[in-house]
C-alpha cells in the first residue's frame, strides 16, 4: 500500500509539471504575448495609472496580456536581484539620473536605439530636449515620463504663530534668508516642536545653493574633469546646513531625519514651516482624508543663491526596458505608448512626451486647492514662473553614481558630528577623483 | 550473504532518508560557498554573468584592507560583540536561575521572556527605534520628566547609536538564552545542592562552586554561538540605522549586503565575505581552545 501510495504521489508531481510546463507553451502558442510592468511608485500618480487602463483596451495591444507589479517598497534593491535571477520583467521605472546611469551601467536596463529605429520614432520630435535626458554614454535607455520641477510650500499657519511675513509669491529668498526665516519661525520643545523647515537626507537639500550657483549637477566636475568640492561655494551651503540642525535647531537633524525614516509627507502633519519639493505635495495636499490639516498651505519661489531672478531643479525620469524583458521590441512600444499617454492625463507634473497638450496638468489641484488661495492659474505660474532658470538636480557626469555615493557618505558623516567640515571636503576629492577617473 | 543484503538495505534506507537534505545542503550551502570563493577573484557583472565578467586575482582582498567602511565594520562587530555578549550571558543566566526558582507566574514570565524571540524583527525594530525616538520617545519623555534635560539621542546619536542596538539584540535573544540555560539548569542533580548546604554553604556559594561550573558547558554554547550570531547582525541595523549615523552601526555584513545589491559590487562582497568568514572562524578557535580553562564536563 505504502509503495503503492509512493508511485501515486510520484505520478502526480510529474504529470502536474508536464501539464503546467504544457499550459505555459499553449499560453506561448496562441500568439498571445506577456509583458510585465513593475513600475513601482508611478502607480501613486493617476496619468500613468488612467494609461494603463487604457494601454489595456488598445486593439495594438490587444494580443497582450499585461501583468502589473505591485509597489515594492525596496524596489531600488529587489528589483536588480530579480533581473539578475533571469525574472521575466519587462517594463520599469527609472526615478531619476543616477538611477538611470547606475541600472544602465550595471545592465539592468537595455538600450532601446535598435527598438526606437524598428518603431521609427524620432526621439527629438517626441520629447524635444528631454530626448537627451534619456542618454547613457550616448545611448537612448530610457522614454522620458515626466518632469520635476520645485517649489517652496510653506505652512501659513506657522508663520502666523510666529508672527512673520509670508515668503513672497515672485521673488525668491537667497538660501540665507530662508534660513533666516526658518530660525524664526521655529518653536517649542520636544514633542510639542515645531521646525522652521524640514529638511530630507536627499543631497539637494544641502547641495541645492551650489546646484544653483555652478547651474546645474553637471557642474560638479572642474575644469579637468575632477571633482569640484573644493568650490567655496560647497562648503557654505553645507555648513548653513549644518548650522541648521545644530545651532539654530531649524529643522530636525540628518541622523533623526535617517532614523525615523521621514519623508516628504511629513511636512503634511502641521509640525514644520517650510519644505522644498516638486509638485507631488499638491496631490497630497489636496487628499484631506489621507492628510488631514487644520492649516494652509502657501507656495513661493524656491531659495535661490543671489539675484531676483526665479530657479528651480528637478529631473527628467522615465520608463526602461529590463534586460530580461521577453520581447523587448514590444516592451519599447508599450513604454513609449504609456510616456505618449503621460501627456494626455497628467495632472501633476509636466510630461515629457509631447504629444498630448497636457490640459489637465494642475487642474485637479487647483480645483481642490482653490479655496486656499492655490487656484490652478497660481499653480501654474508658480512652476512656470517666465524666465525662471531650471537646472538638474542630481550630480550628472562621469562616473556620477559613484561620485554622488561619496559625497553623500562623506556629508553625512560631517552632518551626524563624526568629521569636521575641512576633512569632509578633502575626501570627498580624494575619494571623488578617485572614483572619477576609474 | 542474506545479512549482507539486509545491511545495505538499511544502509540505503538511511541514505534515501537524509538524501534529500544532502541535496539541499549540497545545492543551497555548498555551491553558494564554492561559487562565492569563486567569485571573490572575478569582478562579477550580476546582469551579464561570466561574458561581462572578468578576472581580477586578489585585488577585492586588497580593496577590503583599503576600504573604511570594511574596517569599520569589522571594528563596530568587536564593539558589539564585547557589549552584547557578556551582558546577554549574565542576564540571561540572572533570569534562568530566577525563572528556575518555584515563583508565582513562573510559567507566564518564561513566555515573555520568549516572545521577543519569535517576534518579527523588523515590526520589533520598529517599534524599538520609535520607544528610543530621542525627541518623541516614550523613553526621553520619561527622562526629561525626571530633571534629565539632555537625554541620549540613542539611534540618533553616533554616541548612543551602537550601545542601542546592542540593547535591542540583547532584548530579542534574551528568551532563546534563558530556555537553554533553564534546560543546562534542570539537568544539575538536587544532590549537589543538599550536599552543599548541609556542609553549610549559602546560596551565592552555591552558585559560584555549583551552579556555576556544571552550566559552563550551557554557557560555552551560548557564548560561541552568540558571539557568531552577533557578527552576524544585520536586519536590525537595516531597519533601525541603515548603518548610520554616519558609521556609528555599520557593520561586516550590512556593508557585504550594501556592495552586493545596492552598488553591484558582487565580487567584493564575496571577497569580503570570506575574510568574515575567515575571522569568524578564528575567534570560534580561539573560544575552542580557551574552554578548556574554565568548561567542566561532568
């Protein structure tokens, strides 16, 4: 009996493996495709949701079955390991440049050139400047998805309290006077604390002055093509920083900011006056079940280095093609469709495909956000000041993953009190041109 | 001739039992162990496998010695190692013998002192950091409220940082200590006790002359396998510092895991990985022929 049992379980393993090995060569041979999207975070922002919905129900598309990932919260980390292991994915999200050069570099993401000719699509025609964005040692590796653009948001409650002037709407502080002005608004103690600003453990909020100053992440190499730490310019913004966090107590330090793992959505419980960030925070704000609030909030210009004249920073991100895509050629032209659908439903932040006329984009909020001063006609013109100067926000050169990894590891040991400011700077050169010139 | 078929019938029963963990062991522990020594020589591009890959020597070994977050780490696992370690021993050791003792809710206490073992550690991290939050944390709320007007920033500090996660490691292995050193307890014969008592030694005498030397075995086991598992630490520094602040908790294996998967370093991580594996193996030698000082196998 026993032996008998044994053979039938045996049987019924392997006929259970030949028939799913089966189904999986009818799913194959019916002509029918599987094309994998793991875009993670891009699912919080409904253009790309309201195009998959309809990349879904297009007859191009229609012998397509598409498997749409989950958020992953360690996509950064889970995603690499599960290309490496040979998983079958074959749309993702690239966040920003360093991530773009650092998958690109690795492999993890492929070049797309040979798809873009097979689809004929002239990448300058469809994206316009950003087609250059989308470039890893001059290969195309990625379809342009939106653009990033900043802004101050401040809470006008907390400026009431403190019985100062709101920021003006046209004319930008310099980094110093906003500091300024986040010392003076901060107040209390513990728990019940209320920060001037807040600031993330992202580099652009201590590099940000220099960003503006050099014009851009692009700028952080010399004249040599090294590191450029050594530009006065570096350690003023960092030690403004510093003093920031541990003289004025303006906003939270690095090493709690860490700690606690804070994030931009923070600034939405009240407890902070000011925060830089890109139009994201309007989506949020406006969401009054998921943060609700007893204040209002304000927009201004971002800080700039000196002058009058309005700057900001963002990125270009974008969705890639996989390394172990199945059918690359396929999950090309199901990127470029969603960057091409981006512009018809955006409603946060600028697209970078320009196909659509974007006529939603800060419709929602505004409509939302009217009551409170921020009509879509504010919005608009707040981050799309005329002649405002837009400059990358991320270090963007040689080796450039690397290089921001050492200066993001050397600034925070300054920031958490382990080095001084002088020895900060002097690694991040040594080490930074060492990782340059590799 | 028939005895002889018998016994390699039986022979081959046992083999077909533990095949299928020789199996497992032989793909999931020895071709990893292999392919890693294998891949300390290579600089190892994950995405494109051998074609994309080529052969460095020894040069990650040299990188290692060079690299501060290496020597950092490996300097961070001693500090944790020396403070988690002996108090985890004691403490544990302290509560056995209570918990051994006839006491009212014996059996509740043993339980919760276990349950921080089988806890997630990620959901007890979390709320570890949040009770030692340095601003909002029950913890400083209580010290402020008794007159300590600067508490410790704990995680936050890159004092404190270390000295916090050892005390969350200690917290979380204390109930698996306990039970062992509750087992090494109960197997010592009342005998010794009574003897002892009746020539008039007290109880911290009997401690020391009884208790003492016949759970040194106990305490061996406890001490070489903690010491292993505390340069092992990695997913409560992951959720609790991500190796911050600055350096303060970063340790051997988080900075192996942050080169292998966050900068696709695999070849160093591999390499790294067996100079640990390497270090590990000396200080469990050194333990092994220092037992013989103070281990008594009766």
């Amino acid at each position: 009996m026993k032996k008998f049992m044994s053979v039938l379980i045996v049987l019924m393993l392997i006929s259970t493996s030949v028939f799913a090995a089966g189904q999986q060569d009818a799913a194959s041979s019916d002509g029918r495709e599987k094309i994998v999207i793991h875009i993670h975070n891009f699912l919080n922002d409904k253009s790309v949701t309201g195009g998959l919905e309809e990349i879904q129900k297009m007859e191009k598309f229609s012998h397509v079955d598409f498997v749409i990932k989950d958020k992953d919260e360690e996509y950064e980390t889970t995603l690499p390991i599960a290309v490496a292991g040979g998983e079958q994915i074959d749309v993702v999200a690239v966040f920003n440049p360093i991530q773009q050069n650092k998958m690109a570099k690795a492999g993890v993401i492929q070049p797309l050139d040979k798809y873009i000719a097979e689809l004929g699509v002239d990448m300058n025609k469809e994206f316009g400047g950003y087609a250059n964005n989308a470039k890893f040692e001059g290969k195309t590796v990625m379809f342009p998805h939106q653009v990033t653009k900043w802004v101050l948001y401040y809470n006008k409650k907390v400026f009431d309290d403190a019985g100062v002037a709101y920021p003006d709407p046209e004319v930008p502080m310099t980094w110093t006077e906003y500091a300024e002005v986040a010392a003076a608004i901060t107040q209390g103690e513990g728990g019940n604390k209320v920060y001037g600003a807040l600031h993330l453990d992202w580099p652009m909020f201590w590099y940000g002055e220099a960003i503006m100053k050099l014009g851009g992440g692009e700028k952080f190499y010399n004249a040599q093509g090294l590191s450029n730490i050594e530009d006065p310019i570096f350690a003023k913004a960092l030690e403004r920083t510093f003093n920031m966090q541990h003289v004025d107590k303006s906003i939270p330090t690095h090493a709690d900011i860490i700690m606690s793992k804070t994030g931009p959505q923070a600034f939405m419980n009240g407890q902070y006056g000011m925060i830089v960030q890109g139009a994201w925070l309007l989506s949020w704000a406006a969401d009054k079940a998921t943060y609700p609030r007893d204040w209002e909030l304000g927009i201004a210009p971002m800080p700039v280095d000196a002058g009058t004249t309005q700057k900001t920073w963002g990125i270009v991100n974008g969705y890639a093609v996989a390394q172990t895509s199945k059918n690359p050629q396929l999950a090309a032209e199901v990127a470029l469709e969603l960057s091409r659908l981006d512009s018809e439903y955006t409603e946060t932040a600028p697209a970078a495909n320009q196909t659509y006329g974007q006529e939603n984009l800060y419709v929602g909020s505004g409509e939302k956000l009217g009551g409170e001063g921020l009509t879509v006609q504010v919005i608009q013109r707040a981050f799309n000041y005329p002649g405002s100067i837009f400059v990358t926000e991320k270090v963007t050169g040689p080796n450039n993953v690397e290089y921001e990894t050492i200066i993001n590891e050397e600034v925070e040991k300054y920031l958490v009190q382990e080095q001084d400011l002088a020895t900060t700077i002097a690694n991040i050169k040594t080490r930074g041109d060492k990782a340059i010139t590799k | 001739m028939h005895s002889n078929k018998i016994t390699l019938k039986q022979d081959l029963t046992a083999y077909a039992f533990i095949l299928p963990t020789f199996l497992g062991f032989l793909l999931f522990m020895v071709y990893p162990l292999f392919n890693s020594l294998y891949l300390s020589f290579m600089d190892w591009n994950m995405f494109l496998g051998r074609e994309g890959s080529e052969f460095v020597g020894l040069e990650h070994f040299r990188e290692a010695f060079e690299n501060e977050y290496f020597k950092a780490g490996m300097i961070n696992n001693f500090k944790l190692a020396v403070m988690a370690v002996p108090l985890l021993i004691a403490l544990s050791l302290f509560l056995a013998v209570l918990l051994n003792q006839d006491i009212f809710g014996r059996g509740i206490l043993r339980t919760m002192y276990f349950m921080p073992y089988v806890a997630t550690i990620t959901a007890a991290a979390v709320v570890f950091s949040a009770v030692f939050h340095y601003q909002w944390g029950p913890v400083n709320n209580f010290l402020r409220g008794i007159g300590i007007a600067n508490p410790p920033g704990w995680t936050a500090s890159i004092k404190w940082a270390l000295p916090t996660i050892a005390l969350f490691w200690v917290w979380k292995n204390i109930g698996y200590c306990v039970v062992i050193f509750l087992a090494g307890l109960q197997g010592i014969s009342n005998t010794y006790y009574e003897a002892a008592t009746i020539d008039g030694a007290n109880k911290v005498q009997q401690f020391w002359h009884i208790t003492m030397p016949l759970v040194s075995p106990t305490t061996f086991f406890l001490t070489i396998t903690n010491i292993i598992l505390s340069f092992q630490i990695f997913a409560e520094v992951n959720v609790m510092t991500k190796g911050g602040p600055g350096t303060a908790t970063y340790t051997t294996v988080f900075h192996i895991f942050d080169q292998a998967f966050d900068k696709f370093n695999l070849g160093y991580a591999s390499a790294v990985s067996w100079l640990f594996f390497l270090v590990i193996v000396v200080i469990t030698i050194i333990q092994w022929l220092g037992q013989h000082k103070w281990v008594k196998y009766v």
